[in-house]
C-alpha cells in the first residue's frame, strides 16, 4: 500500500518536472482579446513567450527588481496603498512582459516602450498577472537562483581567502 503511495507520488512529481522542462523548453503561447479600435483589425492577437537568453532574463529581472512593496503599509492602509501600488507598478510589470515578448537585444531597444504601452491598454489587470507569472516560469529563475545558491555553497564566491580544494 505505501509502495503504491510512494510510486504515485514519484510519478506525480515526475510529471509535474516534466511539464516544467517543457514548459523551459518550448515557451508558452497565449491570446489576448484586443480592445478599441484595434479589435476590428483582429479581435485576437496571440504572443510567444519562449525561454529567454541571458541578456533578456537581466533586462526583465532588471524590471522587476525596480518593483517595491510596502508590506508594513500594505497591512496599515490596504486599500490606498492598493491605489498606489498599481500606478507605480503597472509600468514595470509591463515592460517585463514586453522584454519577454520580444525577446532579442534590438527589438527591445527599438519596440519596448511603444509595446509595454500597448499591453497597459490592451490587458486587464488579471490578464497582466497572469502574463507576469508566465514570464516568471518560463524565464527560469528559480533555476538561476539555485544554481547562484548551489556556487555560493560550494564555497567558490567566497572572497575571505582561498579555501583549500577537498
């Protein structure tokens, strides 16, 4: 019966791992409904975002690190700093979304700002979340990070002194 348990459970996470690596792999494709006048041209318009070089992880992650949150304020005055949070942060999170969209060094420089633009007009702020999220797993972060984790551990960024190699 445990055995059982316990194969379910390694099939279960090795699917999940599976479904992540893919994920990793190919990038993700969503649609989002158009707004305005633009809905007449197409209605929909579908964007890709595939698993980003390094040089598009730091222009995002650049993004998001300019993001602050108060959690202090957050818990005091919920529904101001709310206001607050989402005209300050709106932007950032949409020129991640925009980074990783476009996904080479020169579209960025020439197109980021006319399309992050665009995505604040076109999506809603469930629709930005959600993008922001996908981004967040696609890029593979967790990955970098534990991998910065695992260097740090090992003792090589160490610069006290040198540490003899075991």
């Amino acid at each position: 019966m445990e055995e059982e348990k316990e194969r379910e459970e390694r099939s279960e996470g090795a699917l999940r791992r599976r479904a992540v690596e893919a994920l990793l792999e190919r990038g993700v494709v969503f649609e989002v409904e158009r707004r305005g006048w633009w809905r007449w041209l197409r209605p929909r318009v579908r964007m890709r975002v595939d698993p980003p070089a390094l040089g598009v992880l730091y222009a995002v992650s650049g993004e998001f690190a300019q993001m602050k949150i108060d959690e202090r304020r957050v818990e005091a005055d919920p529904l101001g700093y709310s206001f607050e949070l989402v005209r300050s942060q709106m932007r950032p999170m949409a020129r991640a979304v925009a980074f990783a969209v476009l996904g080479t060094r020169w579209k960025i420089r020439l197109f980021a700002g006319v399309y992050a633009r665009y995505l604040l007009w076109q999506l809603t702020a469930a629709q930005l979340l959600k993008l922001v999220v996908t981004v967040l797993s696609v890029s593979g972060t967790a990955d970098f990070i534990n991998s910065i984790r695992l260097i740090k551990g090992t003792g090589l960024l160490d610069t006290r002194g040198e540490r003899p190699i075991e």
